[in-house]
C-alpha cells in the first residue's frame, strides 16, 4: 500500500463514496417495495407501472457499484479491514438487486390481478400489509446497522427473521383454509401466495445484509450458523 | 505483482486449486438435487434426510472457498483478468449455495408430503421431473461452460432458461386446474407448486453462472441486459 497521505486520503474518500452510493441504492429499493405494496393494497395501476419501469434505477446502481468496488480492488488493492469492507458492499447490493426484484414481482401480481379483476380476501390484504410492513422494518434497520458497524444491532434485526417467516406460515395456513372455502378464489389465491412469499424472501435478504455487518465488525462468518451461538460468541 | 516465477507459480497454483474447489463444490449440489428430485419421486424417506443433513457439506464449501478467495486477494493482489477470476468463483458459489439450499427444500417437501400421506397428481409429477431434468442439464452445462472458459456456450444455456420458465409456467397452470377440480387437493398442490417454484429458480441461477461465465471470458457485465442483445454484441 502507498503511505503517502494523500494517496491514503483519496482512498478513503472513494470508499466513503462507494458506501455512500450503496445506500442510496437502498434508499431506491426500499421505495420501490414500498410502492409496490401500495399498489397492490390500493390497486394503483400507475403506481405499479412506475414500480416495473423504476426496476432499472435499481439495476444501475448495482453494476456501477460493482465496478467502482472492483476498480477499488484493482487500484487500492485494500488490506485485511478495508477489503472486507469491499467485499462487503459487493455482497449487499446482490442482495438489494434481489429485494429489488420482488418489489417488480409485487407490482406485477397488482397489475395482473387488476387485469383479472379478480379481488383477494380483505383479511389476507392486511396480512400483506402487516408482513410488508415488518419486511421493510427489516431493511431499513438492517442499513443502518451498516452505516454505523453495529454488530449488536444487526444480529437482532436477523433475529426478527423468524418472526416474520412464523408471519408468513400463517398467512400461507389462512390462505389454504380460504381457498378450500370458495374454489373460485384459488387464481387470485395463488397469486397472492407469491406476494407472501416475496415479502418472507425480502426477510432472508435483510438478514443477510445482517450476516454481513457482523462478518464486517467482528470478521467472523456467521451464515449458516444458528443466531443463537452467534450470540453466545458475542458474549465470550 | 511479484514477478518471481516461483511466486506466480504459487500464485496460478492457488487459482486452480480454488478453481477445482468450486467445480467439487458445483458436483454436490447437483448430487443433492437430483437425490432431491428422486426422494420426492419415489418417495424415498431416508434419500430425503440424507439430502436435508448433505446441507453441511455444501455450507463448508461455501465458507471454505470465499475465505481461500479473499486470502488471495489480500495476499496475491491480482491483477485485472485474475480478479476478475476471483470474483467469478466468489459470486458463483453464492449461487451454488442456493440450489443446495433449493434442493433441502425439495427434500423437505418430500418428507412432509410423505407425512400427510397426501399424494399429488401424477401428471404433475411428471412436470416435476420435465423440469427437474431441464434445470439439472443446465447446472451442468454452465459448470463446463465456466470450466472451459466458453462465453458462447454460456451464452446458449442461459437462453435455455426462458424455455424451463415457460415449462413452468404451463405446470403452474395445470396445477391450479387441477385444485379447482378437487379442492381436497389444496394443501398438497400447493406444496408441488413451491417444488415446480423452486426448479424455476434453480433455472434462474444457473442463467447467474452463465453470465459469469461470460463477465470473465468477455469482460461485460451482461446482466439486466436482454439475451438477444449479448449475442449482437458478440458478433459486434
């Protein structure tokens, strides 16, 4: 590594402005999933076309991130600290892509459920509300755990993951029983069984952008470990 | 770069090694799906445990090669086609950790049905095995594709994908058909459709790994852009 500090200060800089970037990409990605499902709950056709057109945005920031974290790589070539921090980034916004994605899918089940006219059960609309509403909860924490390092923070959030999928299980049961109760439903049935299991995916993504600020804090691997142990690590 | 030929010996070596990690790493996971796809099949209880327990393995490699691939890159700094290498291994494991993760599904899905005693439809199983086929073929052909640096070849297999979508699709259909016929078969239809859902998506990544494969040979991030319009600029 260059020691001038100069050369240290611009480094510093463009880190600071590539993490900048990536959460302004999340700040889009949260929008977008929060359109979507006011265009879903509210049947705004408008605002689902803007969800499906917006999905670019999103596209945009990812592949500019990635290069402007692998022309990090490239030039700086970052020690130990600052490459995880890299690495990092690379990870989350595959992540954001992905809730990203969902955020289409939702807007296009409120399109095509606008074309079939056909209308879901008011009762499983507030269960999307309420797992939307945890979902987005997730990913807005989740962010800030990582503009602040905040390890601690972050494995709660992850934690909260379960909540939400034991949400999303009941939904699914609910779903079933009305659909056996009225067959002619099962169309607009399934399609908002998707919307449930997007919401549940949006979940898994936020708690893997928390897997990756305690990999950035701590420096240890966390996925596939039970968050319980990870705890127990913390404490040793 | 050290250009001492031992080092950069040393360095290739490390590069294949890892190289040789992910295509082991790529040959379970296929093994786990396809063990997947026959437990749910032929109802096979104890193939169905043995691919929820094989999870470990898959996770290891996982964990294993992302920390082989960053100690390359804090101690060999690569240089552009190397880290573009390195990078290529890290973003296609993650992709291979979700189709094990998909294949756990499946077999979980086997044992549950197994469990409710409620069997589905067998012209869906069909599909099942239509699609599970397709998916597998592509997983396989993107591996050689990464393998033998072919960018055209993977241009080819993650065109395919459009073709298990509308498998999907169709299978979608008739399944909804199907539990409108005799709503009795509700629950286990459902439980297919996450089957039919889950091979879709293991379409979806090896499309991933195929455009990858072609970030590495042609240096283009081709995703987010359509198909149709890679291959113009192949022959550009």
């Amino acid at each position: 590594m260059n020691s001038d500090p100069h050369v240290s200060q611009r480094f510093d800089d463009e880190l600071h402005a590539v993490h900048e970037l990536v959460h302004r990409m999340a700040g889009v990605v949260e929008e977008q999933m929060r359109n979507a499902l006011t265009a879903l709950l509210q049947q705004d056709e408008s605002l689902a076309n803007e969800v499906v057109g917006g999905d670019n945005v999103v596209n945009g920031y990812e592949l500019r991130i990635e290069e402007e974290c692998i022309n990090i790589l490239v030039r700086r070539q970052p020690a130990a600290g600052d490459l995880r921090l890299v690495m990092t980034l690379i990870k989350s916004i595959a992540d954001l892509e992905r809730i990203g994605d969902k955020a289409v899918k939702i807007a296009s089940m409120a399109l095509s459920m606008q074309r079939s006219s056909a209308s879901i059960n008011g009762r499983f609309l507030r269960d999307i509300k309420t797992m939307g509403d945890y979902a987005l909860g997730m990913l807005r924490r989740a962010m800030d755990a990582l503009a602040n390092g905040d390890a601690d923070a972050a494995l709660e959030i992850a934690k909260g993951d379960e909540e939400l999928n034991q949400e999303y299980r009941a939904a699914l049961r609910r779903l079933i029983t009305y659909m056996m109760e009225d067959p002619r439903t099962i169309t607009p049935a399934i399609d908002a069984l998707f919307v449930a299991k997007a919401l549940e995916r949006v979940g898994d993504h936020a708690r893997n952008l928390c897997e990756y600020v305690i990999y950035l804090v701590k420096g240890v691997n966390v996925r596939h470990i039970p968050l319980e142990e990870v705890r127990q690590q913390f404490q040793d």
